[in-house]
C-alpha cells in the first residue's frame, strides 16, 4: 500500500474521532463564506529582489560605519586598550599578499587589505557583511529576503502546476521546471551559511554559501524567460510576440554567457581554495574576476527584478479560493448530531433559503397525495 493511502486511511480513521460540541457553531449562516485570495507571483518576486538590495545596502552602511574604523583601529581589550591579539580577523592570513603586507595582530584597511582582497585580488559584495558587526546584523536582515523568495518560489510552483493543467505550458516546460525546483528551494535555503562560515577561519566554505545563491539567482531568472517563451506572452510595447521572444532570447543568450564564467570562478574558490588565475589579470581599471562579478549581477539580480515589475503590472494574478469542511458536531452529552448543512444552510441567488423552499414543495406534495386519497375513498364503488 503506498504512503499517501496509509496517510489517508489513518486520517479518515483519526477524523471520525474528532468533534466540535454544537455550540461551537457562533453563525451557522456563514459557515458557507470562502475566503477569495488575488496574489501576483511576480509581485513576490520584486518584493524579494528589493530585499535582497536592500540586505545589500545595510551591510554596506554598517560596514563602512562599524567595521571599517575597528578592523583599522586593531585589536582591543574590553576596555579598549589596544593589544597584540591574532584572533578571529586580525590572524594576518595571507597578509603578504597585498602591500603594504598586514602581519598578525595588527590593524588593516578593510576596502584595500581585507582578507578577500588578500585572497582574489578585490572586495565582491560579500566582503560588506564578512566582519563583525556587519555579519551579524546582515544575518538579522536576510531572512526578509530568504521568506520572501521562498514564498515567491511556492507560488511559483502553484502558477506553473495550474497553467500545466490548462495547456498554457509545455510538459517539456512542466518537466524541466519540477527537476530545477528542489535544487532552487535547497540553494536559497543554504545560502545562510555564509554568515556560518566565516570568510578568514575558511574562505572556501564562506564562499560555498554564496555559490548556492548564485545557482538559485541563475535558474529562477533563466527559468522566468524561460517562462516566457514558453508561454508565449507578448507585450505590445516591446514589439509584441516577436519582440519579446528576441529580447528574451537575447537576455538567455548573453546570461549563458557570464554565469557559467561567474560559477566557475567561485567553484574554483570554494573546490581549490583560491581563484583563477587569469581572474587576477587587469581590465579596464578593475579585475577580470571583479568584472564578471559586476555584469553578473545586473543579468541576474538587477535586469530580474526589472522583468518581475513588468509581469506583475501586466499579467493575471492567481486567484486563490479557501475553505474548510466543518467537523462532526457533538451535542452536550457527546452524541454525533447529523445535520445536513449543504441543504440547510445552501442560500439561491435571490437570498431564499433553498431548504425551506424544499420544506413547502415537499408539504405541497403531501396535501396532494392526500387529497388523491380522500378524493379516491369518496368515489362509489361500481
């Protein structure tokens, strides 16, 4: 017997045993009322990259204003005299690397001598929430983000079953996003590891955290366009369908690009523990690795949440129905009351109640049938 039918067998069995007491029943009038439910996935989503910048923009300010002076300042005591501690961040790991080199137990400039610039060469966003207390405080914000991406995800999920069943998607669509969706789901959930790990005791684990986000940002902005054309939306403005299938080609064409470049500069930090060579070299005043970071980003967190604002002006939302089947009623000496409220309580379009209609048709019924007897015992026998 499979799973699902022991689960109902032994909720049915459950079910039967359990009971209101028929004074529970406040308004029985509208114990019919359903709650109706507009939601736009693609507003979920916006409110989730707006979060996530808005995570981003505190770390920044708290970095700049906290972390910046104390990890310049050095090591202190409690009483904030200065000492010679080589703990947590002032462990001079890989100080000779930037110049001038920062040696055990003294203090460094967190823009141009932290531990990731010691390691790649330059700060990524990360390096805003690596030190105390910016680390901390990130990590009181980032739940704003994880909640709202995970709901926009359960949605998501909605949208794409109910649009599967109306033939609006492919089962080639349908299919692919049911594989992609636990991998999603397990990224966003891992990413919290960052502020686990800490970037200057293991900079390859630090870096594992943000390597799942990076996958999870990648496959729900691919699997969004993706979305798009499968579904074959057309916005008028951009050229109509023909418009927006070249756009959308074009964004998956070039994001094809710059993220497989983006995860394998990371899996080389996270697999060997330190960066690609070549992500080292020069360009255009900045690192090539800093420069994939940077276009990175706008493929799969900035352009995102701009398609996210559109959609979700432009596209229906899910309409969502609740409700709940009443239980068994009890009266007060615990005995099973078998009512029936679908006809009891079941009101027409004119507001009559439907039951007590039922109630005269069925008198009127049985005047007749009466009224034939009567008639029929009167009648004289031939």
């Amino acid at each position: 017997m499979a799973p699902c039918s022991c689960c109902d067998n032994y909720r049915e069995v459950m079910s039967s045993k359990f009971s209101r007491s028929i004074d529970d029943r406040r308004t029985p009038d509208n114990e019919k009322d359903k709650m109706n439910v507009s939601v736009s996935v693609e507003a979920i989503r916006v409110v989730a990259y707006v979060n996530f910048i808005l995570m981003i923009g505190c770390a920044i300010l708290v970095f700049n204003a906290r972390v910046v002076p104390r990890l310049a300042k050095g090591p202190v005591d409690a009483d904030g005299n200065p000492t010679n501690s080589t703990c947590g961040s002032f462990n001079g790991f890989l100080g000779d690397q930037v110049d001038p080199p920062v040696l055990p137990g003294e203090g460094f400039d967190a823009p141009t001598q932290s531990h990731l610039v010691r390691a790649f060469g330059y700060n990524n966003v990360c390096a805003n929430w690596d030190y105390s207390p910016a680390r901390e405080i990130t990590a009181m914000i980032y739940p704003l983000f994880e909640y709202s991406l995970l709901l926009y995800l359960f949605f998501d999920f909605v949208q794409t079953l109910i649009y599967y069943k109306k033939g609006w998607v492919s089962q080639t669509y349908y299919r692919v996003f049911m594989f992609m969706f636990i991998p999603i789901i397990i990224g966003c959930s891992w990413f919290r590891m960052i502020f686990v790990v800490i970037a200057y005791t293991d900079l390859s684990g630090h870096t594992a955290g943000f390597f799942c986000l990076q996958i999870t940002l990648i496959l729900i902005a691919m699997m969004n366009t993706y979305f798009i054309l499968d579904s074959k939306a057309a916005y008028s403005w951009i050229g109509g369908r023909k418009g927006t299938m070249a756009c959308a080609s074009v964004y998956i064409f070039c994001n094809l690009i710059i993220s497989p470049i983006k995860l394998y500069l990371t899996a080389e930090i996270v697999f060997k523990g330190k960066p690609a060579p070549w992500s080292l070299n020069p360009i255009a005043g900045t690192f090539a690795g800093d420069a994939v970071d940077k276009i990175w980003m706008i493929f799969n967190a900035i352009l995102p949440l701009v398609v996210s604002s559109v959609r979700c002006f432009s596209e229906p939302s899910l309409e969502i129905t609740v409700d709940v089947p009443a239980a068994n009623w009890t009266d007060d000496d615990g005995n099973i009351i078998r009512d029936d409220t679908e006809e009891k309580y079941q009101y027409d379009e004119n507001g009559k109640d439907a039951a007590a209609e039922n109630g005269v048709e069925e008198k009127k019924l049985m005047d007749s049938v009466v009224s034939a007897g009567d008639d029929k015992s009167h009648t004289p026998s031939v």
